[in-house]
C-alpha cells in the first residue's frame, strides 16, 4: 500500500498545548476485503511509504474498552474530513486507551 492509496477521510494532527502526546491519526475504509470498515492507522510523525506499509490499522468500532483494541469516532466529522465536527473520539492501542473529548470543543 502506497500512502498516496491511502483514502483520508480525516487527517488528525493531534498536537495540543501541554500535552505529551503528539501524532497523526489517518482513516481510510477498506476497499481490499470489501467489508467497506472504517480503519485507522496511527504515526509518530509525518508517514512515508515504508511507515505505511509497516503500519497496522485499528478498525472503527463502537466500544473500545477493556482489552478491545479500535477506535470509536462519533459526530459528522468523522466521515467529511473536518475535525471540528468530531464529537468523541476514543481509542484503545497498542500503545494504550485514550479518550480526547477534552480537545475537541477547542476546534469549534
């Protein structure tokens, strides 16, 4: 898979104030299998095509707690590219659970 392939429907820069954490967050759906999932992939920092191909994508999904790994991404902005629109935004991955309501009203 080329980055170039890759079907953003929301590039999310997540770099906020005091925060510790900072990365980019790119969904796409997945057109290879046909079940048409949203899936999301996670970057330390600007990907390049060998980041992309190594990346695992996390699939969209409505509960991430407990060990279910996913995303959970709620509010129009989750499907027209405008983060602002996003409501609650949730994820549990290998690098642990988050959940960032907290920045997103600061978008609006």
């Amino acid at each position: 898979m080329k980055l170039s392939n890759i079907a953003t429907l929301a590039g999310l820069n997540v770099l906020f104030g005091s925060a510790a954490a900072s990365f980019f967050i790119y969904a796409s759906q997945d057109t290879i299998s046909g079940t048409g999932a949203d899936l999301y992939y996670f970057f330390p920092g600007y990907p390049d095509c060998n980041d992309v191909n190594r990346a695992r994508a996390y699939v969209g999904t409505d509960n991430v707690s407990g060990n279910r790994q996913g995303v959970v991404c709620e509010g129009s902005g989750c499907y027209n590219g405008n983060p602002a629109d996003i409501d609650r935004f949730e994820f549990n991955i290998a690098d642990g659970h988050f959940s960032m309501p907290s920045f997103l009203p600061s978008w609006r």
